[in-house]
C-alpha cells in the first residue's frame, strides 16, 4: 500500500469519527432537550391536576347531644387537627367506613338498650379501629380493656376464653363503666376521657387545674386529642362526601348472618367441632374471636353461646 494512500485512508477515518461524534452530540443534546421539555409538561400536568385543600370546620358540632364549644380557646383547632388527620389517611378511613356497617348496628342496639349516648359507637371506633386490637400495654379487643378491668366489669379472661373479643358482653361492660362515669361526672365529654385516662387521672387534673370541662383541661397529648379524635370519626362518617370519600353502599362490609348454638360442656377440639357443625375452625374463629384455645375444659358447666353461620350462608 502507498504511503499517500494510507495518508487518505487516515484522513477519511478521521471525518468518520468526527462526523459520528457530531451526530450522536447532536442526538444526545435531542433527547436531553426532550427530557426536559416532558419534566416541564409533567410540572405542569401535577400542578393542574393535584390539589389538596385545606377544610373548613364546621360551624357547630355536638356530643352526646351537647353542643362542643368551638368558639373556646383552642377547640376548634384541635378539631381541625384530628379532621385532616383522619381525612386524609384516606385506606385507614375507608376501613372504618366498612367496618362500621357491618359493627355499628350491634353496638347501636346494646347502648340504646343500656341507656347510653348513641356516639359512644365512635368511641370504640376510636379505640380499635373495630378490630380486635392488642394494645404494647395488654389492652384487647374492640374497647380495649386491661385483664384486670375487664374482670372487674364481669368478663372472663383466661386462656381458654377472653371475653374482651366477645363483641357483645364487652359492649355492655364498656356501658357499664361509661355510666359509673357519668355518675361521677356528669359530663360525657369527661366520661369519653376518662375512658382513656381513668377516672381518677381525670379528676385529679380537674382538681389541679380548677376547671370543670374537658375543653378547658392542659392534658397528656393522647387524651388531650381523644374525644377531638372521636368527634372527628363521627363528623366524616356522617358527612362522607363533604370530606372527599365517596363510598358505594356495596363496597361496605356486611353484618354477618348468625345463628346461635348453646355449648355447655367440654369440646376436645373445636376444629372437630366445627366441622361436626356444618363449618371449619377459620369460621367458627372468625365469628367467636373470644375463643382463644384449641379446646374448650369448662370444668363448670358454663353454658357459652357460640355463633355460627346461618344455615346455608
């Protein structure tokens, strides 16, 4: 090969690798230009579509038939806390919603039946979520009780059996210590906090701070927002589509469909049971939650209701 041909060959290569760089500089600076054209339209798109508003408190709200005052120092804005707080925990919300159809009409039966303000529903709401819960401190169930205050109020609680997941007797032991409350109150905003804090804590603080109201009390943070916590749950429920929830009647969970079978001696082995029952040990679990063993000794003969399924459900 000549050296001028080589030379040529050299030169040729050379403004191939220029012109390769040239385009794909070109290209590059294409796509980072596109990039940012996108990155802008997306801004805009979000800025358009996304909004999150701010809410307006309602101009009255009631407790138990007693009007909360807003006006008073503070009130409305830690009500205003705990609506956005529960408005926009939008999955933790909507799972009250659904719980609340199926376990509200149960618990709206027991406390009209033992004399107790109907909002005392929300209570349990507030305290559980309707869920059998377990509290770091041991408390249970949908109204949380602790072992020994629960079989103060009348709820066994061993390993075999814990009524603080027996929806209905732990409803009317709840009612019974609301209306010892309310004897020594006579204020079912104080009762509602002292469903937190205990009887004596509230009372004290009451006699320290010399006040005779829950909305003028300097409380611990967590009691301090219950009862604002409670009146929250009940505004948004009652008022779904004011607060941006929109919720089909056929999303909500149903009440369970139950017949009652009576069980006064000693079951060896529930799953058994069940079985021999016309269901399984998830089902009958599920339905009797306060059953917490495999088998059942009842050395006393207790007679114990156990709920199943309706025949064919």
């Amino acid at each position: 090969m000549s050296k001028k041909f080589t030379i040529i060959s050299s030169v040729s290569l050379l403004f191939i690798v220029l012109l390769s760089f040239q385009f794909f500089s070109f290209t590059a600076g294409d796509e980072k230009d596109k990039s940012a054209i996108m990155d802008e339209s997306y801004k805009d798109h979000v800025t358009e579509n996304y909004k999150v508003f701010s809410l307006p408190t309602p101009g009255e709200v009631s407790f138990c038939g007693e009007d909360v005052p807003l006006d008073r120092f503070g009130v409305r804005e830690k009500l205003d806390r705990e609506l956005l707080v529960n408005t926009y925990w939008h999955s933790n919300t909507f799972l009250s919603f659904k719980r609340a159809n199926r376990w509200f009409p149960t618990i709206e039966r027991i406390l009209k039946e033992e004399g107790v303000p109907d909002d005392f529903k929300y209570l349990a709401l507030v305290e559980s979520g309707l869920s059998n819960a377990v509290s770091p401190a041991g408390a249970r169930g949908f109204w949380q009780f602790m072992p020994k205050t629960a079989e103060s109020y009348g709820l066994e609680v061993n390993d075999e059996v814990d009524e603080r997941y027996h929806l209905e007797k732990a409803t009317r032991a709840a009612c019974d210590y609301l209306k010892e409350g309310y004897e020594k109150f006579n204020d079912w905003a104080l009762v509602a906090a002292s469903y937190n804090m205990g009887m004596g804590g509230v009372n004290k603080q009451l006699s320290r701070q010399q006040v005779e109201e829950y909305w003028d009390l300097l409380l611990n943070e967590e009691t301090g927002r219950y009862v604002y916590r409670i009146l929250a749950v009940k505004e948004i429920l009652n008022n779904s589509e004011e607060y941006g929830f929109v919720v089909r009647p056929k999303d909500l969970y149903a009440p369970y469909q139950t017949r009652s079978v009576a069980v006064d001696s000693t079951v060896n082995d529930w799953a058994e049971w069940a079985k021999s029952n016309g269901t399984n040990y998830n089902v009958l679990k599920s339905l009797n939650p306060w059953l917490r063993d495999r088998s059942l000794r009842n050395s006393s003969s207790k007679n114990y209701e156990i709920l199943l399924p309706l025949e064919g459900e």
